[in-house]
C-alpha cells in the first residue's frame, strides 16, 4: 500500500502494531521514507479494513 502522512520512525512503528494486531496479519514492512506498508497475510482481509486501520492511527 501507498501511504501518505508518515512522517518518523514513531510513524513505522505504531503502522506496523497496528496492523499486525489484525488476526489476518503475519508481518507488516513498514517504510516511512517510501510512504509504502507491505502487508503478509495469512488470510483474506479487505483492503478497506487495512485502510481504516492506517488512516485511524495516524490521525490520532
């Protein structure tokens, strides 16, 4: 995924536990420098959720 508003490595890593406390999720890749998040599922998870997910931790 594309993400924007990341702007630390406080940023990487609040993304990463937030999406790897998701029960779909086996591993997050995190890059704030690329404003890009890699995700390894271990079961299908609607991208709107993974959205949802990033967009509410980095607004908080």
């Amino acid at each position: 995924m594309k993400i924007d508003g990341m702007m630390c490595g406080r940023c990487d890593a609040r993304v990463r536990k937030s999406l790897e406390a998701l029960p779909q999720v086996d591993e997050v890749i995190v890059s704030h420098t690329e404003g890009t998040v890699v995700v390894k599922r271990n079961a299908e998870i609607d991208s709107e959720v993974l959205k949802k997910t990033v967009e509410d931790i980095l607004n908080s």
